[in-house]
C-alpha cells in the first residue's frame, strides 16, 4: 500500500474513533428516565458552557442542613432555541428544578425544567425522535411515561 493510502486509512479510523466517542458521550443510560423528581433549592453556581450546561443547587435535607445537587443540563446552543439565556439563573436565585435522577443514587440529574423566582418555567424541549423510514410518525410518550 502507498504511503498516501495509508493517511486516508489513518483519517478513515479516526473518524469512526471520534463518532464512537460522541455517541458514548451522549449516552442517557445514567439517568433514570422513569423517575422524575423535583428539587426545590437555591442555586449555587450556573455554568453555560459547552458541551452543557450545568446547575448546582442547594437542596435542604432531612436533617436540617443542605445537599448540594448536579443538574446536567443540554447545549447552551439548544437551550438558547428554547428561550434560555445565560444570565437567567444567578446564584443565590430560589429555583425549582425538575429532573431525571441519577440511578446510582448519588444527588444529580439531567434537566428537564426549572422555575425561576419570577414564576416562569422554562423547559428543555422534549427528545425529537425520527420515525423509520417509510413509516407514520408516532406521538412520543410523554415524560416519566413509557
């Protein structure tokens, strides 16, 4: 094989290695997408970055003190599309957040929506599936539901 055969080999496997990463990347599998649970808290910290966003907030506990929870939330790109912008959630900010809880029981989740202290909920938009080819598309069960 040619020296230059051999770069397109190399640039071949590269690409599939980099696809295999996205997709393990974007895998839901640690979430527990039956449950769904609701966290009222005051927000640490709100990160807009990519590839999420993220939220930590306070959550008291049972014993009178406070647990501090992740929330993976999806790009700053697609929650931009949603209505999001980057300065909507400060620290120190009363929230309401609803999740996807980790299943390992650890205290996080992946976003599904928050109320702001002004009352308004923002949503992140349900996933968009694609209907096989040559067939009608189907209502998508509704959060929490299977």
């Amino acid at each position: 094989m040619k020296p230059s055969s051999w770069v397109g080999v190399l640039l071949a496997l590269g690409a599939l290695g980099a696809q295999q990463a996205v997709f393990a990347h974007h895998s839901y599998a640690m979430f527990d997408r039956a449950r769904q649970v609701a966290l009222v808290g005051t927000v640490k910290q709100f990160r807009w970055s990519n590839p999420h966003a993220w939220m930590e907030i306070y959550v008291p506990n049972d014993q009178g003190g406070t647990d501090l929870w992740g929330i993976e939330m999806n790009s700053p790109n697609n929650l931009a599309r949603e209505g999001f912008r980057s300065n909507m959630v400060k620290p120190g900010d009363k929230v309401t957040v609803v999740i996807h809880p980790l299943r390992s029981g650890e205290k996080g989740g992946s976003f599904m929506s928050v109320t702001l202290p002004n009352g308004r909920l923002m949503a992140d938009a349900p996933p968009r599936t694609q209907p096989a080819p040559g067939s009608a598309p189907s209502a998508a069960p509704a959060a929490g539901h299977p």
